[in-house]
C-alpha cells in the first residue's frame, strides 16, 4: 500500500480542480491502491485495476442486500436523509443483483436501440435549432444556450415529462447530484432532500396519469413492462429510475460537451482538423470523453475482502476508483495528455464497465455527436470569449458557463 504524502491529489482545492491530471500521475507512480484519510477511501488509479475492479462481484455500489449497516461497520445515515436515499436507494445504479438484474432486464425492454434510434432525427434537429439560435445571437454561453437544453430535453421528450414542466428537472437534478460529491455539505444535503420529496412528487402524479391514459413514451413503457414470471417495478422503483435516466440522462452530457469544447478551444491544431473533416466527430467524441472525463470518481464498497498489488482492503473499506486517472494511463494510452481526435485505440470507461455500465451510453454519443456537428457546420469559426470558470465540483467535472463567440 502506498502512503498517500505530500501529493497534489486534494479534491476539494481549486489548483486542483482546474487540472486534476498531474496529480493523477504522482498517484499512479505511489502505487495502485492509496489509502485516503480525509476521506476514508482506497484510491484506485490505473486503468487495469479500474477495469478489472468494475466487474468484480467482490466489490457492490450498496452492501444492504447482505448486511446490515452495523455488521457493515457502517453509520446509517441520518433520518432526515430518507427522501433522498429512498428515491437512491431504489434505482439501479445503487443495486446489487437480483435486484439490480430484475430491474435493469425490466428497464431494457423500455429502453431499446430501436428507441434510441427513434430519438435521433428529434436530437439532431433540436440540436440544429439551438446552435441557429446561438448563431442569431453572435454567441453566448454555450453551456445554457445549447449543452444543457439538449440533453434535458431529450430525455424529457423520452420519458414523456410535458413541456410546461420541463424547467423544474435541472434544478431538481443539479440538487440531487450534489450529494454524489465526496462529504457535501450539510446545505448541499437539505438541498437534495427537498429536490428528492419534490421530484418523486411530481413523478407519482405524473405515473398515475400515465396509468390511466397509456402513450407512446418511457414512463408508460415502464409502468408496462414485465417478463416471463410477471415481474415488474413497483412505483418507487419506477420513480427512482425515471430520476436516475434524468440524471445520468443529462449532467454527464452536459459536461462532456463544455469539457470538450474548451478542450478544443485549447488545442486549436485538433480543433482545425475536425473542422476539415466532419468524418472525425465519432472518434472527437470519445476521445474528449476519454480527455477530460465528465465522471472522475466511482465508488464501490468491499463486500469480501480483496488484494490490490499485494495489500488486502478489507470488508466494509469503500474503494474510489478514478476514471479521470485511469483514462489517463501511460499504459493503455500512447501519450495520454495529449488531445488526439484520431486516436486508434480509445478503450476509456467514461461510461463505466460491468453490470453497471451506462445504459444511456448510446444515446449520449448521438447527442454528442450531434450537437458537434451543428456547431461545426453553422458556427465554422466559434472561438471562446471569456476564460471559463470550473464548478467547485471534483466527482463531476464541468464548468460554471463557457462563453463563446461566433465570428
């Protein structure tokens, strides 16, 4: 085990913050599992380890299918937090199988290829009438203006969430999320309770709806689906997961759009070679996504114990794996800290890997790419216009705004 001295590795320091990646690799040179007081995790830096942990049944996003918190040696968290973890605790993120696997098969029949495929003449053009509207204006913030509409919209346009009600659910998310970063505070917290009681709210009334007049949109797909043994989500899983597809749905989209942009901005010689050859936006978009990852940290809890490099990290310790680290591995990428739009080789877990892998996945490449190509074929000579200012946010990575110009 290394000892974690004397590092750049803060999480909760701007200098830090604004380039997390050079701190990373004095981590991957400490070793492969780090123990981290301040916040009682092992860090897990390199990608081999990342990946293979990621599949390791060894290793749960909860433990409460098998223990209790005090056999877990583990706090229960505070009664007032119950909203929050109730509407959590049901979706499938934060499952171990068998629940998990029931809900997910149950969530696929809903969530199909054919679905997603549907959706991307609707992306396409929305994105198209967002970045004309940027152009109208001679610019503007690019996260407002186009980042942020497009996801939302489109998962709400998914999940059938009318148009008029479509304003409350970023607040609703941004305020949930804030409990995923390392100890929030106890504002943060509040916050996300109030968001979580609001949220499952608004989505009951909007099930029940559903229940009596069927449409051809996800809530109603999920209050139908069932398998072979008639199995089917209960109303609070329903709820958690219409949350959870919203959230996943959008904030790392959103992220990975303004992360990626600037990243351009600053790499201007990759910028110029995708605008002389839109065939490259696939390959730009994984490769931004590998850049500069929208989701730094995923944690996992040790169910049994395991042995990293010869340390044992015992049952009840809580391991952070570090995507942004891991994507930035010497020994997976050929010079990792440079922008390479055409990189042949991109095996990056942006989207994380195993049983919990994003489900949202493609639908977030066609968003991606979408919303690229609309700026790229309407807005040739976008350039920034103010130095951006990076949220005080380390497990997901984003910017405040990203002020552009169109020349």
């Amino acid at each position: 085990m290394a000892v974690l001295a004397d590092l750049a590795f803060d999480p909760w320091d701007p200098g830090f913050l604004a380039d997390p990646y050079p701190a990373y690799a004095e981590l991957r040179a400490r070793g492969r599992v780090i123990r981290y007081e301040p916040t009682d995790q092992w860090l897990v830096p390199h990608h081999a380890d990342v990946s293979a942990l990621l599949r390791d049944r060894r290793l749960g996003r909860t433990y409460q299918h098998r223990f209790s918190h005090e056999d877990f040696g583990r706090t229960a968290p505070p009664a007032e937090h119950e909203p929050f973890h109730t509407l959590n605790d049901h979706g499938m993120l934060d499952l171990e199988p068998p629940d998990h696997t029931r809900i997910r098969r149950l969530v696929s029949k809903a969530f199909t290829p054919r679905t997603v495929e549907r959706l991307a003449p609707y992306v396409r053009g929305l994105a198209d009438e967002l970045v004309a509207g940027l152009v109208r204006e001679g610019g503007g913030d690019l996260l407002t203006d186009v980042a942020e509409p497009l996801p939302v919209a489109v998962i709400a346009e998914m999940l059938g969430i009318p148009e008029a009600d479509r304003g409350q659910l970023r607040p609703w998310s941004a305020d949930i999320c804030g409990m995923y970063e390392l100890s929030p505070s106890r504002e943060a917290a509040t916050r996300a309770v109030r968001a979580s009681v609001e949220f499952s709210g608004f989505l009951r009334e909007l099930i029940a709806a559903r229940r009596r007049e069927p449409r051809e949109d996800l809530i109603s797909g999920l209050i139908a689906a069932h398998d072979e043994d008639d199995d089917r989500l209960t109303e609070q899983e329903m709820i958690s997961t219409a949350v959870l597809l919203l959230n996943a749905g959008h904030e790392a989209t959103v992220n990975a759009t303004v992360n990626g942009w600037l990243a351009l901005f600053r790499n201007p010689e990759q910028l110029a070679r995708l605008r002389a050859d839109h065939s490259l936006v696939p390959a730009a978009v994984e490769e931004l996504l590998r850049y500069d990852t929208p989701l730094q940290l995923f944690e996992r809890w040790v169910l049994d114990d395991i042995e990293i490099d010869g340390t044992t990290v015992p049952r009840g310790a809580e391991i952070a794996m570090l995507f942004g680290s891991a994507n930035h591995d010497p020994e997976v990428f050929d010079r990792p800290g440079r922008l390479d739009l055409g990189r042949p080789d991109n095996p990056h877990i942006s989207f994380s890997a195993g049983i919990h892998y994003c489900i949202g996945a493609p639908l977030a490449r066609i968003e991606l790419a979408a919303s690229m190509r609309a700026l790229l074929e309407q807005a040739p000579a976008l350039a920034l216009a103010a130095e951006p200012e990076r949220r005080p946010n380390f497990v997901m990575r984003g910017l405040k705004g990203l002020r552009v110009q169109v020349a």
